[in-house]
C-alpha cells in the first residue's frame, strides 16, 4: 500500500489533489481512498489530506501518521509545521518551491535517504503560467506521478480534466506536464550523477 500525505494550505487544493489521486489511481484499476483533516477551516489555515492507494481493497480509515510519500504544497509550512513526522527512510518527497532544500533550511531531510526521491518543483509557478492563479494542486500531481510512478501521468491528466472540465482543465493539465517533465529531468539528472 502506498500511503501519502498531502501537506497545504486552505485554498491550496491539498484536498483536491488528494482526491484527484486517487481518482487517477481507481482509473487504473487499483483501489485508493481520500480524506483531509483540518482545524480552522480558513483560506490559509495549514491542511492535511491522506491517499491510500493498493492492489488489495484498503480496509484502514485513520489519518496517515507513517507515509510513504509527501507532497508540500506550501514551503512556508516548513518551519510550522513537522511536515516531515513518521516519513519512511525510503520515502519520497515533492515540495512545492523553486528553491532546493538547503536554500529552504531543510537539508536534513536527506540524510539517510535517497536524493532522486527528494525533489522540488515550481509547481506555483506552473499554476500562475496557465491558470493565472496560485493552486499548485495539478502541477504537483504531475510531478508526483514522474517522481513514484504510483499513477502514470495519463490518468493523472484524466481526472484532472474530468474535476475541471473545459479550459481551467486544460490550464491545469499544462501545469501538471510541465511539473511532469521538470521532475523526470531532475530525476535523470541525479541518476547520471
């Protein structure tokens, strides 16, 4: 079972992009479940939302406390937040900024883990090229699908225009790509190294 926790905050799509996950997962075949928990439900508020997806049926409704993947969608949470509690050693990491770990302060993160699973990707900046507005949600899961592999783009391109039909789809499916083909470079990039 892969298990991902979706850190953002409200107005950010953190829930959305969960659910689109798992959307994207059901369509190709395998079993998945989406849910957030949050306090304050405000616009700016820190959010978190959970996807599990397996071969099997998922049995298990309780917030991930262990996950196998994070996806931050926003840097400021960093230094707020322990958005990096329970992450496996050979978990992964996609983090919304176009700046690299150390310059965020979170360097140590890598320790002990494998650097082509800790990448970031301008995934805001993506969002404001097509859509004019700053919701990472897409783009992130484009670069997650080129990052694990857990969904391929396709069907993450799927749900995204299914959710958001007609030219806010589109924008976001541009997005997801360019995010998509950022992380698959770096990832080739650490793999020559």
């Amino acid at each position: 079972m892969l298990k991902v926790r979706v850190h953002g905050r409200g107005g950010q799509g953190a829930v959305t992009a969960a659910a689109l996950l798992s959307h994207a997962a059901f369509a190709e075949g395998r079993h998945a479940q989406a849910f957030p928990t949050f306090g304050s439900e405000r616009t700016g508020a820190p959010v978190v939302a959970f996807c599990r997806i397996d071969d099997e049926p998922i049995r298990i409704h309780e917030p991930i406390s262990e996950p196998d993947a994070l996806i931050v969608q926003d840097a400021t949470l960093l230094h707020q937040v322990n958005v990096f509690d329970g992450l496996r050693p050979e978990g992964y990491v996609l983090l919304n900024s176009s700046r690299t770990l150390d310059e965020l302060g979170v360097a140590e993160v890598r320790t002990g883990r494998r650097p082509d699973r800790l990448l970031t990707v301008p995934a805001t900046a993506y969002a404001r090229r097509y859509l004019g507005q700053p919701r990472p949600n897409a783009a992130l899961l484009g670069g997650f699908a080129a990052l694990t592999g857990a969904v391929s783009l396709g069907s993450v391109l799927d749900a995204i225009r299914e959710r958001f039909p007609g030219p806010v789809g589109e924008a976001n499916a541009k997005a997801a790509r360019d995010a998509f083909d950022d992380v698959a470079q770096h990832r080739r990039q650490l793999a020559d190294a």
